[in-house]
C-alpha cells in the first residue's frame, strides 16, 4: 500500500523534517508527500534539498481550518508534528475526523490527549483512526511500559523517565518554540500527576530523584515533569495505582539554568511567554547545536512477578541518535506498519492500544533506524523499587 502523506510541520520543523527525510528512502511504501510551514521559503528550500519528485511543500497555518480541510483533501495519512499540542492538536484531530482521513501525532500534553478520548466515537463514526502520541517519551515510554507489565503478576506504580542532550540533528534547528513552551509549562505551578488510584494535581518544583540508568550515563537525577504517561497508562495497565514522568537535561548543569527558569515563572518574575521566547533565540547557537548526542530512557513497572514483590525496569542510552531523532524515528516505524497494511481500528488510540513494542523494534531493524540498532539496554528484576511518589 502506498500512502498518501501531509506532515504538518514537515518543511520547518525538526521532527517532521526528519521524519520527512526516513520516509523518502522507501520507494515501496510513499507515493507522495507534502511538507507544510507557515513560511513559504522555509518548506520550498527543504523540499529543494531533498531532490525527490515524490515531495512537495505548501504553505499552512493550522489554525485557518478552511485551508486545513481542503490540504487534507486526497490525502491517507495526516502526521502532526506541530506542538504545543495542548494549542494545535485538537482542532487537527477535528479537522482528519472531518475529512475522514487517518490521523498520527507526537502529542506530549495531556489536556488534549484527554480530550481526544473523548472524540472515540467521532472517530469510529468517520471510520478512521487517530493514534496519538507516537514518539519517544510518550510514545516507546508507553510501549515499553506495556510490555514490562504484561511479563507481570500485577503492577502497581509505573515510573517513566527520559534524559536528553542535544535537540536535533539539523545544522541550523528550528527554534522549538512548541516544544519549549512545552517543557516549561509543564515544571511550573501544579502538575498533572495519578496517585492514590486517581488524577490529582502536586507541585511541579520537587527535589531531584536519582534513577539507575545503565552506563555510559549511569546514575542520574531526574524531576517531575507532566506527562501524558501518568494519564494513559493507569487506564491501560489494570491495577496502577501511582504514575509518574520525570524528565531531565544532559549535561546534568543544564537543569540548574531550567530548573531556575521555572521558579522565576512561578514566582511570576518571568512570563511563561518571554522565557520561551529566550530560549528559542539561543536554540541556534553554536553551544545547543554541539550539545551531547545522549538520549535515555528509564521504565520501571513495581508490583509482583512469580509472586515475589519487586520492580521490574528497562533502561536504555543511545549516543548516536537527537531527541528529534529519537521521536521521528518511532513514528516513521508507525507510518511503516500502516504501509506494510497492519491494521489499526477505527477509533482514537495509544501507542499502547495499537501497536506492539517487538512490531515497531522489527521495523526499526528492518530499516536500519539507530533508534533501535545503536541503543544499549537492559531489562532486570530487583526485589527493591525506587518510588519518586514517595
């Protein structure tokens, strides 16, 4: 089956473009794909560099939902790469629902991903799927997680934790503002979080939790950071009770600079708005561009095994991959299996509801993706467990 693809973001953005630039080495799956940016140069000049005749770009404000239907005309696939997505995913989704036409995201908030639960029958009507937050962290986090649990007696706590260097693999990278608005938005005031069996809120400002990520990165501290995770997988994983995301930067001093960033937005001494806007303009300096190649992922799963008490985790460290790297790569293996015709129900879906961890790692192998062949990991049971909710 050969797709028909719109990659929102796809022209400007870090992601999309290399989603967009994994997806052109397959001439059996794409038959076409459209890059969008809101700046008209910025997308033509990619598409350009790309010297495919399969690709082409159009100028899109996602929000102009008339411009947005008629772009999702004739189309297979909708892959929204355009975030903040508590801002841009919702009205996307709306959109696909509309013109009946599948949809994939890497959305990374969890207001909008609650509320595209609710948008499952809208979606079964329209006979389509939307699969949310197919990435990294959420995304293989949900993935990984479900596959640890289903080795399991019962769970429990679930933690999910990531540690990242450098953004992206682009000389020049985008701004991310998104991305940024993001991250801090979601380490000021009161966070999401599940304890206790149900969705509460808890300060975001927390000491620092040490997780046992395996070398080269080893022992690490890690922060709250709210997280769809926390709100997905107690409702996918029968018994959890606890849910946690923590987050963190690499080199280990750069979340002294972020984590001062969010107090002073707490305190109301810097608006959200301004801070993001001062960290996009230093996203292209040549100091973030040199950044550490580091990603890291830490999944732990706490309850029973054979009956015995314990916590079973999976770490991963992969130096050979951005964090953009490590979210486009996933979601390209996920574009794969719908071209490959694996079947994904109509409806609003996870990762986890969807798709199977071993499927998007054989993918990954299958097309060489670092995500998978360059990673160092390890699963082990321990009788002790590290819960940050505690």
């Amino acid at each position: 089956m050969k797709l028909r693809i719109l990659i929102l973001g796809g022209g400007s953005g870090d992601v999309g473009r290399d989603l967009t630039r994994i997806l052109v080495r397959n001439n059996s799956a794409i038959e076409k794909i459209t890059v969008t940016s809101t700046k008209t140069e910025v997308a033509q000049k990619f598409v350009q560099e790309l010297n495919d005749p399969r690709v082409s770009s159009l100028q899109l404000n996602v929000m102009d939902n008339e411009k947005l239907l008629a772009a999702f005309e004739k189309q297979d696939l909708i892959v929204n790469t355009i975030g903040p997505f508590v801002t841009y995913g919702i009205p996307v989704m709306k959109a696909a629902i509309k013109s009946r036409v599948n949809y994939i995201d890497i959305c990374d908030d969890i207001e909008p991903t609650l509320e595209a639960i609710q948008l499952d029958a809208f979606a079964k009507d329209a006979g389509i799927f939307l699969l949310l937050s197919m990435g990294w962290f959420p995304g293989m986090s949900n993935l990984h997680a479900k596959s640890l649990a289903d080795q399991m007696d019962d769970v429990e706590e679930i933690v999910t934790a990531w540690v990242t260097g450098r953004k992206s693999p682009e000389k020049v990278p985008s701004k991310g503002l998104g991305g940024i608005e993001h991250f801090y938005k979601a380490q000021t005031g009161k966070i999401l979080s599940f304890r206790q069996g149900r969705r509460c809120q808890i300060p975001a400002h927390q000491p620092g939790v040490t997780l046992p990520f395996i070398e080269p990165l080893g022992p690490y501290q890690c922060y709250q950071i709210e997280h769809p995770e926390t709100a997905t997988l107690p409702y996918i994983i029968p018994g959890v009770k606890t849910a946690t995301n923590l987050g963190s930067l690499y080199p280990k001093q750069r979340n002294r600079a972020s984590r001062l960033t969010t107090r002073l937005i707490d305190l109301k001494l810097i608006s959200l708005t301004l801070a993001t806007t001062l960290n996009g303009m230093s996203m292209q300096s040549k100091k973030k561009v040199n950044l550490p190649q580091l990603n890291a992922s830490y999944i732990a799963c706490i309850g029973t095994k054979d009956g015995k008490k314990g916590q079973l985790s999976y770490s991963e460290v992969n130096q050979a991959v951005t964090c953009a790297e490590a979210t486009s790569q996933p979601l390209a293996c996920a574009v794969y299996y719908i071209a490959s015709s694996g079947t994904i129900a109509p409806g609003v879906h996870l990762p986890e509801t969807a798709l199977k961890l071993e499927d998007i790692l054989a993918l990954g192998r299958q097309y060489r993706l670092p995500f998978v062949t360059e990673a160092k990991h390890q699963t082990q049971w321990s009788d002790t467990w590290i819960s940050p909710a505690k």
